[in-house]
C-alpha cells in the first residue's frame, strides 16, 4: 500500500474506554488529520488509574481538534493534562458540555492537588514529592480552549471532516457525535453515554440515520433496567420517613441524579402525593448545576419547557435550600425532620454527604436512600449489604437507620433502549464496535448487535481499528 493510500485510510485507535467503562478516548484518523474524541479519567481499580499517568501515544500538538460527548470526568478529565503537556488547539463541544466542564473540570484538578498534599503529609506515595495529575491552573488553561455549537449544525473542525452533534440525553449538553469524512464518504458515529427514552428534564435521545461505522456504549450492555417505578418508591420512602419523624439522607451525584430528585420531589409535592417539607441540597457542585440545567431551554423536554416557561422553578420544591458553605452544611446536625438531605457523594466515598450518614445512621427514625449503582468496595454497597457498621472519618458509625436502595434511575440506557436508538438507521452500518463496558456486558450487547445481522466487535485496549469504507447506506 502506497503512502498516499495509507493517509487517505480512516481509523480510529481505542486509548481508553476498551474493555472497561472509564477513560473514554478515541483518536479517529483521516489523510493524515487527527480527532480526539473525549479525553476522559480512567477511573476503578489501580491498575486502570495508572494509565492516567501515561502520556498520549502521538503528541499533543499533532491533535487537529478535541471533540467531547459531554461533561462526565470519565469523557473530559483527561483534558487538563493534555493542555499541560502542549495541546492548545480547539475543544468542540456543546453548549452545556461547555458549561459544565467550567465547574467539573477545576474541581477535578483541586481533588488531585488535595489527593497530593496528603501523600506527601503522610508519606503514603512512593513518589517524594507526590504530584498532581494536573492543578487548578492547568483546568482554568484549558477552560478557553471550549468551542460551543448546537445540535444539528454541522461544523468543519478540520480539512475534510465535518461534525454534526447530536442529543443523546444522558446529562445536559449530551451529544452523539457524527463525523462526515469528505474525501471518502464515510460517516463515523460515536454515541457517547445514551440515555433513556421518556426521562424527566432532557429531550429524548436523537437517531441517526446513516453511518458507516458506528462507536456505541456498552455499559448496561447486559442488563435491562426493567418496569421499575421509582417515583412511586421516592413517594414511598418519603411518608414512612415522615411517619417516623427521621430524615432521608440521599447520597447523590452533584450532576444529573441530583436534579432528577429535585425534579420528582417538586412533582411530588405538586401533586399533593407528599407533603411539603424541608429538602437541603447539600453539594456545592449541584447548586452550581442546578442553574446551569436551568438555563439551558433548547436541552428541556416539553413538560420542563412548559414548566420553567409559566414562571415554574421545577427543580426546587417550595422549602428547598441550596447549601453552600461548610457552616451551613454542620447547622444540618440540628435539624430534626422530618426532611430530606440531598448531598454527594453518590457511592459515599466522600464529600459531606459523609458527615450527615455518620450523624443520621445511628438513629433508627432515618432513612439512608441510594439512587444510583453501589460499587463493590464502597461505604454504599456496604450499607446495602447489611453490614452493621461503616467506617467514616476514622471511627466506626452504628447502621440503625434504614437503609434501601432505588432502582430505575440510571442515565443510561440498558439493552433493549440501545438497540431501539440503532432502529434508526435506516440501513446497518457496515461495522459497529461496542465500548464503555465491562468484558460481560461488551460481549453481550456484540451478541445482540451480530443477531440483528449487523458486524460487530469489541476493540481491545489500544488497538486501532480501520474503518469500513463506502458511503452511508
């Protein structure tokens, strides 16, 4: 194959996001331009960390473009220290994505300055002095780098590549990403996170209709979220708690759990279905989000757009507070219920929601709520499991509340909601490679892509893929 062949071939080569669910990174090629799309955290075991530390396989500043599906540490968290290492180019993302990385992206550097200045005040780093991965200064750097366009406007981002965005309604500012190759014809989708049809607050997912190769998640691959109602058991929860007299503590992720919650309880409460109470937001993270979601219209569902458009403010119930500071976050210790305390982390393995279980959990009146995945290892699938006390801030808190876990609100789309956004092709793309997923749940969801008679696979870590060619059918 001549040189000239070799640059007008297309490929992408998997650096992240293969064979696991975190680190999403994809370097697509095409006559000699370079695509980065994401540029994520791995997170997980150590081994997986470690690749944090590994420098990009081609330089930085041979990057044409940074493309992001949105705002997730796991898709983004890399970008700082890509900008650190000499990457100055453009970073295309959407409007909410942008918005978003101004409050993750800084928060992501100060935890790793943090992380650092406890190594090196206990000595437990075998690295003297322990770095940071990146700091604050190199994530206000890479800030102005964010180039923000809408859905459906298609955007030249390098010679002979266009790309469109599409909604993919995981979280705010979520896109399916769509790359024309001009040269060649072929269209290179990449979904991102999927999230679910018929979801509060986000439109729903947005189908494509041609590709040639296709890029999807895998991450509920293997599972179905199944005919769950979750609002009911939210309603349920809340009137034994205030039988009793407790408070619900509900462990949270700052973005997009927290302000589905906020959405449900002002529904809720609405309707007459629970009474008015009071509900602190105790994650400083999703006060600044809670804004951001609202100011975003073009994002909205009907039933969102409607609301905030008769003056309604749907993601707060009537005795919501948002706190901010450390002071009022400790006065919560003195408040009695019955109420709801919404505070990060989602899993308990930090932040100030630890303060509230470690005050909450030894009184039998409380609820503990988890409304999101519990992975094994942490404070929050130890609860679950029934263990009869958890270690926080060195001591060991007594579990004597009640503790449950919610199905049914997951952002992201399980199997059968998959496989329902490829019914939008009008014709099987010629290659379809299954990633962010654990080796089960990749595998299984390649069965059902190849039982549909479409080509599937599932990338290896660092392998490079060439990409099928022909126009879209």
């Amino acid at each position: 194959m001549s040189a000239t062949d070799t640059r007008r071939n297309a490929s992408i080569h998997f650096l992240g996001a293969a064979g696991t669910v975190t680190g999403s990174r994809f370097l697509l090629e095409h006559e000699g331009r370079r695509v980065l799309v994401d540029c994520g955290l791995f997170q997980g075991r150590k081994e997986i960390r470690q690749r944090n530390w590994e420098p990009l396989p081609v330089p930085p500043d041979s990057l044409d473009a940074v493309v992001l599906t949105h705002a997730h540490i796991d898709h983004t968290g890399g970008l700082p220290r890509l900008v650190a290492a000499g990457y100055s180019g453009p970073v295309y993302c959407t409007p909410g994505t942008r918005d978003l990385c101004g409050l993750l992206l800084p928060d992501s550097a100060y935890l790793q300055e943090e992380e650092a200045r406890y190594a090196n005040a206990t000595g437990y780093s075998r690295h003297h002095p322990a770095l940071p991965l990146y700091t604050v200064e190199d994530a206000q750097r890479t800030l102005p780098l964010l180039e923000a366009f809408g859905y459906e406007r298609p955007h030249p981002i390098a010679p002979g590549i266009t790309l469109t965005f599409f909604r993919a309604g995981h979280i705010l500012g979520s896109a399916v990403c769509v790359f024309d190759l001009a040269s060649t014809g072929q269209r290179v989708v990449f979904t991102g996170d999927l999230g679910r049809y018929h979801a509060p607050i986000l439109r729903d997912p947005q189908g494509v209709s041609r590709g040639t190769t296709l890029v999807v998640e895998s991450t509920y691959g293997d599972r179905e979220h199944g005919d769950v109602k979750p609002v009911e058991a939210l309603r349920d929860a809340v009137h034994e708690a205030v039988a009793r007299r407790g408070v619900v503590v509900i462990p949270a992720f700052a973005i997009g759990r927290s302000q589905e919650l906020l959405y449900h309880l002002d529904r809720l409460e609405e309707a007459g279905r629970i009474p008015e109470l009071d509900v602190f937001v105790d994650s400083p993270m999703a006060c600044d989000a809670t804004p951001i979601y609202l100011a975003h219209p073009e994002e909205h569902d009907l039933v969102m757009r409607s609301l905030v458009e008769r003056g309604r403010t749907p993601l707060a119930t009537r005795r919501t507070r948002f706190v901010t500071s450390a002071e009022e976050s400790k006065r919560l210790n003195g408040f009695e219920g019955p109420g709801i305390i919404i505070s990060a982390s989602g899993m308990a393995t930090g932040g100030r929601v630890l303060h509230h279980l470690k005050h909450r959990l030894p009184d039998a009146r409380n609820t503990v709520l988890f409304v999101g995945y519990q992975a094994v290892g942490t404070r929050g699938r130890r609860m679950l499991d029934g263990e009869p006390t958890v270690r926080i801030h060195g001591e060991d808190a007594p579990v004597k509340a009640s503790v449950r876990a919610l199905s049914g609100f997951s952002a992201h789309a399980d199997w059968t909601e998959t496989l329902r956004w490829m019914d939008g092709f009008e014709a099987p793309p010629a290659q379809t490679l299954c990633v962010h997923g654990e080796p089960d749940a990749l595998e299984a969801l390649r069965a059902r892509v190849a039982a549909r008679g479409w080509g599937a696979a599932v990338p290896r870590h660092m392998e490079r893929v060439e990409l099928a060619s022909g126009a879209p059918r």
